[in-house]
C-alpha cells in the first residue's frame, strides 16, 4: 500500500507518526512514497522514513528538499495507492485539497481525508466520482475525530434508519462554554482556551460556528443522503452568548451548548439551552453525539475531538478499511 | 441469503418483525427456512413470512406446526446460509444453542448469536472453528444489546490497543440501583424492577452478575484475545449492596454501580462508588461503556442494552455484515 500524505501540519505529522508507531500491524508493506505540504515536497518510491519526515518538518520547518509546486505535479510524479489529504481546510473554494481528492479518485484511486474544505463543498460530487470510478473515499477524522461517528453509523448501524444527530463538534466552543459557566466573560474564557492551545490566534473559524456547520454538512450528506453543501446550514455561533444568558440559564438548571444538528429536514448550528446532567451538557473539549435511529433507539457517543494522534488514528481505521476492501 | 431462527422467544420474534420491517433494505432475497424453539418448529425452503411466524407464536405459543425434535436434525434437514442463534442463554453447559452453533460451524455456515452460553463457554474453540471452516460469527447483540461495542472496537478501532474497557453491561441492576439512589430499599427496588419487566421473576442471573460477568468473557475473548470462561471472572452481585452504603457513598458525591471491566490481566464485576456526573454514574436502564485505547484516548458509548427489536436491531447490522463480505 503507497501512501501520499498532501499537507504536512500537525494532521499529517501525526499520522506519520502513527504509521511508525503502528507498523507491525499491516499485513503488507505501507509506504509513504510522497509527502508535501504548501512550501515543500519529497518523494521516494522506494518509502520514506516517516520519523525522519516529521523530524525534518520540525527541524527546519521543510518536509522535503524540493520546492512546493503543484500538488497535482507531484501526485502525478509517483504510483500510489492511497492519498491522504490532510492539508488546511479552506472552506471558500475548497482550495488545493479539493484538487488533491479530485484528481486522485478520478485516477481510481482510494482517498482518505479530515479536511472539511472538499467535503463541506463538494461531497456528492466526489462521492460519485468514486463511485464511478471504483475508488474508495474515507473520511472518519473529519467528523468528531478520534469520536467514531461517520462509519458507526454507515457500517455499523447499517440497518437502522438514523433520524436525527445532534452533538457538540468543536471542542474549543465547548471548552468556552464551559469556562463561561463557572463565572468567567466570554473573552477571558477565549483567551484561556488560546493559552492553552485549544484555539487558534484567528479563533473565527470554531467560534462563528464555521467549522461545526462543516461537520453537520458532511453528516447530512453520507448519513442522511442529502444533497447541502455548507452554504445551506443556518448558523449562530457562541460569539453572541452572553455572561448574563449563561447565568439565568443557570438559574433554570441548564447550560448553553453550541450544538450541530442534523436530520432529513434540519441543518443548524446554535447555541442552546441543555439541562444540566443530559448527555450533551458536558464540561471541556471532548465531542459527543447524540444518534437517534428508528430500531436501537438513542446511541451516544463521546470521544476527543481533536489532536494530532487522536484524528491520525482515525485516518489509521479508514486505511485499515481500505486495506481490507482491497484484499 | 436463507435463515434459520434457532430460539423464538423475544429476541427471535423480534428479528422476524425487523426483517419484515427492514424488507426492502436487502439486495438479494432474504428468507427464513427454518425457525424453531423448545417445543415446535418449521420449515420452508420457499421462506416463511415473519409476521405470520409471530403471529402463530403469539396465539398458539407455538412457532411451528411440528413437535421439536432435535435442533440437529432441523439444521440438517433445510439448506440454510446463516443460523440466527436466540435460544435462552444455558450458562453452565451452553445447552443446545453451543449444539446448534458449533454444528452450523462445522458445516462452513455463518452464525449470528446473541446467546451468552456459547460464547461465555466455548468463543475460542468456536472462533477456531469460524476460522478453520471460512464462517463467520458475529455476536454484536451479546454484549449491551443495541450499544454498539463489538463490532467497534474490532472493526472501526481496529488499529487501536484497546487497553481497558470499563462499564454498566446489565440495565436491570442499574435499574435498581438508581432507584436505591432515591431512598427505597434493594428488595422494593427489585420488586419495582420485576413491575415493569426489567427483571424476571428469578432475578438471580442479572442481579448476582452472572449476566455482567457473561459479557465480560465475550469482550476478554473477542477484544483482548484472551482465552477465559465464565470460570474465571471475579464476580460480586449487587445483592450485598445495602441502603447504608448507598447513602454513605451519596455523602461522598458519589453513587454505587455494577461495572464490568476488562483489560489484559483483569476480569471483574463488582459493584463500585463512581463519582457523580462520572459517564458511568447514569441512572437508568441504558448500558455504557468507557473505552481506553493507545491512540483514540477514551470513548464511551451508551445505549439501550436490551429490548426486543433493540437487540434485534444488532443482529440487523451483523446480518448486513455478513452478506457484504459474502458478496
């Protein structure tokens, strides 16, 4: 199995890392035979040591020695088998990742991929291209990360007719939250969550709800066979929650939580009002889901939303699974 | 794909109703040839219609015009693809459903079980077997009903070390000590339990363990690759857990529950104080299980651990399972 990994940030370190960790558990040889991200590219059809990419990046802040063209260049430059596409999520256009999974399932090629950018754009586009082409599109990290969520409910719950999913998908919007509901304004809790690494300098993306509405978009399109791209999702974020909604929410026993919510008719992101002790009042940055199906009732799960090992080993399931799809 | 529904109790009733229900879900023919429990039987190469096999069974407690033989010889007079084993768990010897697995086995035919004898008894002699003859077992009902945990750890964690499972595996003893939360005594809490229908009129099975501990050996066997039985889990009941020691834990912040866990060297069930707002401090009859792995960190899922098109529901998504990978 011949791996490209298209983007090299935290993503795709991680998964390097994981595919060392992880090595003796392949039946045949994994190799990574191209690795670039926005400024740089190495390739090596004979498999890169994936210790020495990550350390590179880290050392000199270059994943390889050959300066970044284009991607589509490089992935043209190797045989591969699988590309994963882990580069930055630009939800406007979907960016050079959506070339990337664009041109690899056209070539009948297997993708696995977390960025939200093709996926909230363009999922039923690239889901028939891989149909059509017999290519294998996986993309469990997108979602929840390290929460199994897309193939829980595509695999294991095949049988069930899933009604609704509502969860708590950005783990920087409910570690605010959560630091609001102990007493603290909203952009002291921003702060702390920036201190700790929980969100970005540019924090608009997770707390304008942007990304949240990415990940209901791809769940209503493979779950529930819709047809929306992230245009159509209807979105307030946690900018607007103030001090004085969380304390009278308080007073009623309950809590604001930033939730997703999807079904065959609904498709919004909001702040609202959970009691305290529901499965979806939870405190800090791990992700939960609510599942309800039409024959095992409820099913919720909860798990670390993001991290660098924790969405690598999500990539590492779907890698599995095509490894044995392709046997 | 032809059936054959070995046990029509609960389980094996709502099975038919799910494959009634669920009809137009397959892609190729799905017919039940045979079904048969204690006393009578059926058969009908041509497939026999769900809802007027539960319907009969309603009205007459009988499945089947035939006086039961053998299951044996049911088997072996019908060409069958796949066994639907539901005949009530037999935790000492495995009774006649450890007979009726082991022989579809043996002839090379899949096998779906939600009975906990066999599995709690035998899994890796028959795991040996699966493997030898290329069947298939699959067993997703056996452990939390409609809560999904085996097909997840084994399928979509597939390339995590899990490293501990921990969790409430029996909604009637968690029942009864959510109820023993709010002040009222064990017994009037099994008696409300009894009530209700979440615990049989012998209670013994769930509320000394024996159930818990029975899914403790599927998880040791299946996830952990140990090679344990029923023997040798460590089991204490909840009958012992007084009042008393309900309050005084309450004074603590914390609750009493009946966890199950299971990792590489321990095997166990006992009731244990968990703090409150812990995800194994829920009230209630759902199961949930707290899953430690290398890379995912910990996920916990929670769902309805029993019921009658619940867990039918689990043996929906091994059946869908099957006829993928025999396609």
């Amino acid at each position: 199995m011949r791996i490209v990994i298209a983007g090299f940030g935290t993503v795709g370190q991680g998964f390097a890392e994981v595919l060392h960790l992880k090595s003796d558990l392949f039946d045949e040889p994994v190799k990574i035979v191209a690795a670039f991200d926005s400024k740089s590219y190495v390739t090596d059809s004979g498999g890169l040591d994936p210790v020495a990419l990550v350390n590179r990046k880290k050392e000199t802040g270059a994943v390889g020695p050959n300066r970044m063209g284009s991607g589509i260049d490089v992935l043209d430059s190797v045989d591969y088998d699988v590309l994963v596409e882990v580069s930055p999520t630009d939800i406007r256009t979907g960016g050079e990742g959506l070339r990337h999974v664009e041109h690899t399932l056209r070539k009948g090629k297997d993708v696995i991929t977390v960025n939200k950018g093709p996926l909230a754009l363009k999922f039923n586009k690239l889901n028939r291209l891989a149909k059509k082409k017999g290519s294998i599109l996986r993309f469990e990290g997108s979602v929840g990360g390290a929460m199994p969520i897309i193939n829980l409910c595509s695999e294991n719950l095949r049988g069930e007719q899933v009604r609704s999913i509502r969860g708590i998908f950005n783990g920087t919007c409910n570690f605010i939250l959560s630091r609001m509901d102990t007493g603290l304004p909203f952009e002291q809790a921003l702060k702390e969550a920036q201190q700790l690494g929980y969100a970005e300098t540019d924090p608009t993306y997770d707390i304008e709800g942007i990304d949240t509405a990415c990940k209901v978009v791809i769940l209503a399109n493979s779950i529930f066979n819709r047809d929306v791209t992230f245009a159509d999702v209807s979105i307030t974020g946690i900018t607007s929650v103030s001090s004085e909604a969380i304390a009278l929410a308080a007073d009623q026993g309950m809590v604001i939580r930033l939730i997703g919510e999807v079904s065959d008719t609904v498709l919004e992101v909001s702040p609202r009002l959970v009691p305290k002790g529901h499965p979806l009042s939870v405190s800090g940055t791990l992700n939960t889901a609510r599942i309800q199906t039409d024959l095992a009732g409820t099913i919720t799960i909860s798990g670390k939303g993001a991290g660098r090992i924790e969405t690598a080993s999500a990539i590492l399931s779907d890698l599995m699974a095509i490894m044995d799809s392709r046997r």
